[in-house]
C-alpha cells in the first residue's frame, strides 16, 4: 500500500475525536471510584477480630451462669435517687451475703454519653448507697454484679422518675 492510494480527509489530530475521550474516560472514572472507595475502607477500618475468641466465649457463658443463678435465687434491686445520690436496697428469695460492693452498669442503647455507671457501697441490712444519679427516663441496659462476681444482673429497663427495679418481679 502506498500512501498515496489512502483517502485523502481533514485528518483531525487524535484528541479531536469525542469516542476517544469516552474510552478513557470510563477507566479513569472506575479508577478514580475504586481509589474512593479503597480511602473510604482503611479510614473506617471495623476492629480486628479477638484473637482470644475461644476465652471470650467461656466468660459469655460464665455470665449466663451468673444470670441463672442470680434468678434461681430471686434477685431484686431496687434503686432509688435520693438527694445527690442513689440508695438501693437489695432482696433474695434465698439466704445470701451481701456484698462490700455493688457495681451498677445503665447503657443507653446507642448514645454512650447518656450511660451511668455507680459503685454502691453496703450500709447495713439490705442498704446500699453511692454518689451520682439515675436517668430520668429513656430505656437502658443494665447490668448489676456483686464484689466476686457470684451472681450477675442483666436486663433490660424503662427508667421513669427516680424509680429503677431490676431482677425478680415482686408478687403481689
């Protein structure tokens, strides 16, 4: 072939022709996508997963025996706000030592600014006191153990007023 039986045109130089530009263009676009999204990944990295799984679960089950046993022996707190602090009063079915110390765990269920944490001390009988407040309403996880970890309160409660009751239901 020679060059002069090629069709003679307005020959435009390569970056006048539009396909072109839309052939590199969808690449470039799907790198530029990947890029984002590969940024978006590591800065919101989730946790790695604990190494130390099989021990995790042996303590989740520890804590549901804590749980059962906890209600087979009718556990109930009753916290109550009073003045700058929280009493509680403690009561069982059955015989059982009170602790030198309750700790008291209310998690809301997503704005962790809005948890409480008390450390109770025992005072006599079934009386427990400790600074801070209770929440005024809103739903929480609470979570109540004794000093040994003996037994273990887990549930879920609606706080209203000055008033949170946990464990056994009182009958009537």
């Amino acid at each position: 072939m020679n060059p002069d039986s090629l069709p003679q045109g307005d020959e435009l130089p390569w970056y006048r022709y539009p396909f072109l530009w839309l052939a590199i263009l969808l690449p470039a676009t799907s790198v530029v996508g990947g890029l984002t999204l590969l940024y978006i990944a590591i800065v919101n990295a989730d946790t790695p997963v604990v190494d130390e799984w099989y021990k995790e679960g042996r303590g989740i089950n520890r804590s549901v025996e804590q749980e059962r046993l906890a209600a087979r022996l009718g556990v109930r707190l009753e916290l109550a706000q009073v003045g700058a602090g929280v009493q509680a009063r403690l009561t069982s079915e059955a015989a059982i030592p009170m602790s030198d110390t309750l700790s008291v765990s209310l998690r809301h269920p997503t704005l962790a600014d809005r948890d409480v944490t008390l450390q109770l001390k025992h005072l006599e009988g079934p009386l427990y006191r400790g600074d801070g407040t209770l929440p005024q309403d809103g739903r929480r996880k609470a979570t109540v153990t004794a000093a040994g970890d003996h037994w273990r309160l887990y549930q879920t409660v609606m706080a209203q007023g000055d008033n949170v009751v946990l464990g056994k239901k009182q009958t009537p």
